[in-house]
C-alpha cells in the first residue's frame, strides 16, 4: 500500500527478495476474459501516445524517466497523469476508469494487493503470447505478487519493504527485538519526544501495520484459499500490542492520524524516536531542508519477537489496460522500466527498491546506499497481504478493527472477532 506512497509502496524489494514465497493466485475467475480482450485485436499490435496512470509521484522518478523514453520515441509519447498520493483513492480512480471502459488509461499502477482483483475483473492484458515478459532476471516474490491463477498481469516495477529508522544518536544500537524497543521507548520520554509511530490512520496503512504485528505475533489473517484465519490468540496479542502502546503513550496519540507522510514529517522533525516505514523516506530525510535528522538517523529491521519481524510485502506493478488502443506501445514501456538503468535510476533517485535481482549485488550501489542489505532482510521476512479478489472489502475488515481496538473502543479480542466475520462475508458475498 503505499501503499501510493512515494511508492511504498504500497506501496515494495528485493523484492522479493527471493523468498518471500508470495503466494499469489488464490482461486476465483476472470483471467480467459482478460486474454480474449486483451490479446487478439487489433491494439495489440497497435503503436502510439499512450497515457501512464500512477500515484503522486513524491519520488520524483516518473517525469525524467518518460522524458528519456519521449525523446527516444516521438511517435510514441507517453503522458503522465499522477493521482493522489492516497492508495485508496488510487484504486477507486483505476476501478472507476475501468468500469466506463476508458481507453485513455492505458498503463496503470497496480499496487500488490489489487492484482487478483484487477485481472478477476478482466481488465488487465495478460503478459502471455506476444507480450511474454522475461521474469528470469526479476526477483520471484515480486513476479508472484503480479500472478494470478497462474498467469502474470503485470510487469513487477518496484518492491517494498518495511524498515525502522532509529535515531542512531540516542539509540547507537538498534532493537533487534519488540522487547528491546518498547524498553527503549523511556529515551524518547526523557527527551520529551515521541517513541514509535507507523502508518495508524483508518487506510490501506493501517492494514499494512495491524498486518505486520499479527504476522509478527505468529497469527495469519486468510489462508492459501483466502479463507479468513485472523480468529486466533496470536493475532489478539499483536493487535493488543498496538492498542497497549498506544494507550501507554508509547504510540503518541497524534499517530493515530499517521499516513507516511506524516510519520516521515514527524521523524524528519526530530519528533520520533522510531519511525516504521518504507525505503522512500530515506532519501528525503537525508536531502529535505527541513529535515534536522539527515546525519543523526540509521536504518534496521522492523523488530520481532526473537529477530526480525514480518514486514508487509510492499511494491507496486504496471498493467495494460484491455481498453488502451496501443497496447504495442504500452508493453514496449513495461519492457523499458525493466532495464537495470531504469531500475538503478529508480532506486538512486527514489530510493525505491529494484526488482531486478543482480542490482542488489552491485558493490558500488551498497557501498552509497548501506540500507540495502537492511532492506533485503526485511524483504526476506516479508508476508503479502491477503491474496484475494475481494481485497477492497478484505482491507476494510482489518482497518475498521484495527482502529477501534487501538482507539479502545474494541477490545482486541472482539476486534478480531469481528474481523474475521467481515472477512469470511466479503469472500462469500
């Protein structure tokens, strides 16, 4: 989810990072309608300007990069339209395009998380046949994220993973554990500062952070067939976890309205003493004139119970619509930020994860981004979010509970409760 964020999101790397073990393609239908539309027509030979949809492009990474493809294809332009940085209303945008059948959004950002739904819908060209994308080089989780029922529909772009800044200034050592943190949190308190703070708002964050502390405490929320498992004493204690936390004043109570941004604003403000997020804010807090952290923060895993914990596989992918005219074009460009250049560029400029695996073996760029490494453990320890075609309605089961158990207005134990009787609804409905 981030999202999307500056692309969280998301939502996002090593992506995948060999291991995940993403499963992606839950059951449901939908795919032979994408192939019929999206192969056998005439746009799929079809060249020409094409429209690239994607979130606010915080990173900066979009305009430079289709201007380098502009110059190098004048018959063949690509424009770009940005949408909000919120991932919920970037879903909302894309659905609502694709239900009027709109040709002019002919790529589109897809978010991890809205690939089965997406191709279930058939609005997605499968990447089959004539538009076979070469995965060999790409990491496999971030491949499977694109998966659905077996066929890829989206060309994998950026990978994310959740990472702890610390302020390496008070905390020389980071946690290696949640123990170890919360004990840590008495630092923050002496320096009148806040002490931990992630993505609390009721959005696609939140089911990224509730995710992450039920997955970490050992719980799962749907299993391999999508059916809902979230009723279970490990994923009260992760919810308990937040909502003790945030009552005890370790969570401060303005984290509660906490997308990304704003957690980044309070790090870079030197308000938080931990800060969760995704790879993005690296690069802004070390540049932003604003930011009074750039020499004093450090970067680790999200803590767990014995070692690191179990970040939410973030990233997002690019799909072609089965309604764009010039679907040539549009495969031409997915193939075009496949390239180690492209990816390099993304991750130098964005600080977004590649999906590209030998980039992560790159001397050079390890030794000007040391959080690499930091990165691809927290990919390794990643868990995707529900695979489902109902996600919209899936998310919403966990954000609603979430949020009150944290607020109190639910106990953790009727939260989760409640969570897995919206979600067995969404997936029966």
């Amino acid at each position: 989810m981030a999202p999307h964020i500056p692309r969280r999101r998301t939502q996002a790397l090593f992506a995948t990072v060999l291991a995940v073990g993403l499963t992606a393609a839950c059951g449901g239908g939908g795919g032979g309608s994408s192939s019929s539309k999206g192969s056998n027509n005439a746009a799929a030979s079809s060249h020409g300007p094409i429209t690239f949809v994607t979130g606010k492009d915080n990173s900066g990474v979009w305009a430079p990069t289709i201007a380098k493809w502009n110059s190098a294809h004048p018959n063949e332009k690509v424009t770009l339209k940005e949408q909000s940085d919120n991932a919920d209303q970037q879903h909302d945008d894309i659905v609502q395009h694709m239900q009027a059948k709109d040709a002019s959004y002919d790529i589109v950002t897809v978010d991890v998380v809205w690939t089965a739904e997406f191709a279930a819908k058939g609005w997605l060209v499968p990447l089959e046949g004539k538009f076979a994308l070469d995965t060999s080089k790409l990491l496999k989780p971030t491949v499977d994220a694109a998966t659905y029922n077996g066929k890829l529909y989206a060309a994998p772009f950026a990978s994310d993973g959740g990472l702890l800044y610390y302020r390496k200034d008070l905390v020389p050592n980071p946690p290696k554990t949640l123990d170890e943190m919360w004990g840590m949190c008495s630092i923050a308190k002496k320096k009148g500062m806040g002490c931990y703070a992630g993505q609390f708002a009721k959005y696609e964050g939140l089911t990224v952070n509730a995710a992450e502390a039920i997955n970490t405490m050992g719980g799962k929320i749907v299993d391999s067939s999508g059916k809902a498992t979230v009723d279970s004493p490990e994923a009260v204690k992760g919810i308990a976890m937040l909502a003790d936390h945030y009552k005890n004043g370790d969570i401060p109570k303005e984290a509660i309205t906490y997308q990304e941004e704003q957690g980044r604003q309070a790090f870079e403000a030197g308000k938080l003493l931990f800060l969760r997020n995704w790879p993005y804010v690296y690069n802004l807090a070390k540049t932003d004139g604003s930011s009074v952290v750039k020499n004093k923060f450090g970067v680790a895993p999200l803590p767990g119970v014995s070692g690191p914990g179990a970040s939410s596989l973030g990233g997002h992918s690019e799909g072609i619509s089965v309604y764009s005219k010039h679907q040539g074009t549009a495969f031409d460009f997915l193939k075009f930020i496949e390239e180690d250049a492209q990816q390099k560029f993304f991750m130098e400029k964005g600080s977004l994860a590649p999906v590209v695996a030998a980039i992560y073996e790159d001397k050079d760029l390890v030794a000007k981004y040391p959080y690499l490494p930091t990165l691809l453990t927290s990919i390794k320890n990643a868990v995707p979010r529900p695979v489902t075609p109902f996600y919209p309605a899936v998310t919403t089961a966990i954000q609603d509970n979430a949020y009150a158990a944290i607020k109190g207005d639910k106990t953790p134990e009727q939260a989760v409760k409640d969570m897995q009787s919206a979600i067995q609804s969404a997936s029966s409905s």
